[in-house]
C-alpha cells in the first residue's frame, strides 16, 4: 500500500466514525447499514448482543436487523440460537470470521426442519455470514454480522466493515442508553396515527378517518417512528404501547 492509499484509507475511516458518532437514532443506523451492504455487495445485517447459554430465541437479543421476518421467525421457532456454530465461536474468539451457511446449519441437526430453514435463507440469498465480535464501553459482548452472497471479501472491505461495526454497536449502546433516560412526547396528531396504525388501519384509511390527506399521516408516522427510534411502524407501536403513549 503506497503512502497516499494508506493516506486515503485512514480518511475514509475517520470520517465514517464521525458519521456513525452523527447517527441519532436506531433507525438512522439502519439506513446507514443498509448503505453499507449496498456498497461491499450484501444483503442483509443484524445486531445482537451475545445471547446466554439458556438463551431460545435470538431476537430477544437482536437490537437492529434486516432479515426477512420469516427467516428470524423460524430460526426462533427452533431455538436455531441453541445449535448455532456461529453464536458458539463468538464465545470463544473476538476475531472476526465467516460462515458458508449451508455449513453452518449442517452442523446444527439432520433434522428435515433445518432443511426447510435452509432452503428458506438461500431463497432469500443469506449464503454466507461475516462475523465481527463487538463490545460496548461497560465490556458487554454482541456481533454485528453482514450477509448475503458475496463469499469473498477484499482485505481492506473487511477491515473497514471490522471498523464500522465497532462503532456501530458502541453507538448503538450510546442511543440505548439515552432512550432509557429520554422522555419521548408525542402530539396529538402523533398519537391518533399510531392508535390507528395499531388498529391494523393504512395511511389512506387513516387519512380517511381523520380528514387529512395520506400524505400528511405519512408524516406523522414517519415523525413517530423516529421520536421512538424504532426501524419501522409496528415496532413503533410495539415501543409506544410499553411506555405507555398508545393503549
């Protein structure tokens, strides 16, 4: 590497750390992902925090993902997170690796099921996994993991995805523990959107209900959303109803 590649290299990383520093809320760093597996030729992302040796599900430790919700939904169905070769070698290393995931789940059980998971993911184009063990100021451990179907990662892509994913659970941690400590106050408008969101009614039917136009409940849902840095409406309505804001 000349001295000016190197030069461009240290760049590119500074100023992605200020950019993930930047990121406000859960749904900012879900969108910056996505833009990430745009760039190095993947699909999907997810991360967790290190789940427990009793541990059944794993989006009971997930903080932000992409994977189809089918997908997560049977891995849970069979506790996938108890047989998971992967999970296994993050207790056991904190240097990054990857997984060919028909390897993966064929060390897990011959039982037709792990086929039907199998056949699933590779419909969805979740090949392979590219592991990086993270942890937050206070130690606690998790994994950001980049999937798709790009085997092969250049050195310095996954240099740098071993970069950002360490920010990215630090930050994560940090707009954790402000949403703890935060007061989130929604308006009026806000809460009607969502009540009806909550409802099982669309934006137009809501739009509909209330005399605004679709585009306006649009808006307020999107404003929601984000006060409640949730990745999408129902886990908007989801976070609402345990603080309290909705019924």
């Amino acid at each position: 590497m000349t001295a000016d590649e190197k030069s461009s290299e240290e760049y590119q990383v500074n100023d992605d750390a200020a950019e993930i520093a930047g990121l406000a809320t859960q749904f900012d760093i879900v969108r910056y992902m996505r833009r990430r597996c745009e760039q190095y030729g993947l699909k999907y992302f997810i991360v967790f925090n290190l789940p427990g040796f009793e541990a059944e599900k794993l989006s009971a430790y997930s903080i932000v993902s992409n994977w189809p919700q089918e997908v997560l939904a049977k891995y849970d169905a069979m506790r996938m997170v108890r047989h998971s070769a992967g999970i296994r070698k993050l207790r056991l290393t904190t240097v990054p690796f990857s997984y060919d995931m028909r390897d993966w789940l064929g060390e897990a059980s011959a039982d037709p099921e792990f086929g039907d998971l199998l056949e699933m993911m590779t419909d969805h184009g979740m090949l392979v996994g590219h592991f990086f063990p993270v942890h937050d100021a206070l130690g606690n451990r998790g994994a950001v993991v980049w999937g798709g179907d790009n085997f092969a990662l250049k050195r310095e892509d996954r240099l740098m995805l071993q970069m950002i994913s360490v920010h990215l659970f630090n930050r994560l941690a940090e707009i954790g523990s402000a949403w703890k400590t935060g007061q989130v106050v929604l308006t009026e408008r806000e809460v009607q959107c969502l009540s009806w969101t909550a409802a099982g009614k669309t934006s137009l039917e809501i739009a509909e209900i209330l005399g605004l136009s679709e585009h306006t409940v649009n808006h307020y849902l999107n404003q929601v959303t984000r006060k409640l840095e949730a990745v999408n409406r129902t886990q908007a309505v989801v976070k609402a109803i345990r603080r309290g804001l909705i019924t």
